[in-house]
C-alpha cells in the first residue's frame, strides 16, 4: 500500500518512516489520527477557555454595575440624609418660632 506524502505528495510506501523524494516525516494514519485528535481537543480547550473568559467577562462587568450601583445608592442615602436633617431643623423650627413669639409676646406685655 501507498500512501502520500504530506509534504511533496509524492506516493511512498506506507510502512516508510520518511519520504524517500523529500525527507519528510511520512505519517501514518494513527499519527494523523492522534494529530486530528489533539487538534480537536486544542479546538475544544480553545472554546471552552474562551467560554470561560466570557463568563468572567460578563462576571465583572456585572461587579461593575453592582459597585456603580451600590455607589449611586451611596450618593442617594447621602443626600436624603442631608435632606432630612434639612427637614429636622426645619420641623423644630416651625414649633420653636411660634413658641418664642408666644413667650416674647407674654413677657413684653
Ligand atoms: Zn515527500
């Protein structure tokens, strides 16, 4: 049986370790068949990692929207306390003043 040689094409016997034309490595169907095999498995490795990589892709960029989002609520806690504090003197203030005016008014009369 012959078979071809991957390099030159030229036809070799297939129990010949190296074409006899160029030197090339002849390789037999298991070599091919373990080269297609890793090739498959490279292949599968390549897909799996990049699904992994996609995945702590999307991973941090959700981190990304919590920390964003955990920052804004942050800045809006901040702000409503700052509001209600507003509020608080306001409120104390609203008894306050009449009260002072009623004491004022009583005293000077
Ligand atoms: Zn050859």
């Amino acid at each position: 049986m012959a078979v071809k040689c991957t390099e030159c094409g030229a036809a070799v016997h297939d129990d010949s370790k190296f074409c006899r034309y160029c030197g090339a490595k002849i390789m037999q169907d298991e070599t091919v068949e373990v080269k297609k095999h890793e090739y498959r498995f490279e292949t599968i490795n390549h897909a799996k990692i990049r699904k992994e990589e996609l995945k702590a892709e999307k991973e941090i960029a959700k981190a990304k929207a919590n920390v964003e989002w955990l920052e804004q609520w942050r800045k809006c806690n901040e702000e409503d306390r700052v509001d209600n504090r507003l509020q608080t003197i306001g409120a104390i203030l609203c008894i306050i003043l009449p009260f002072a005016l009623i004491i004022y008014l009583i005293t000077t009369l």
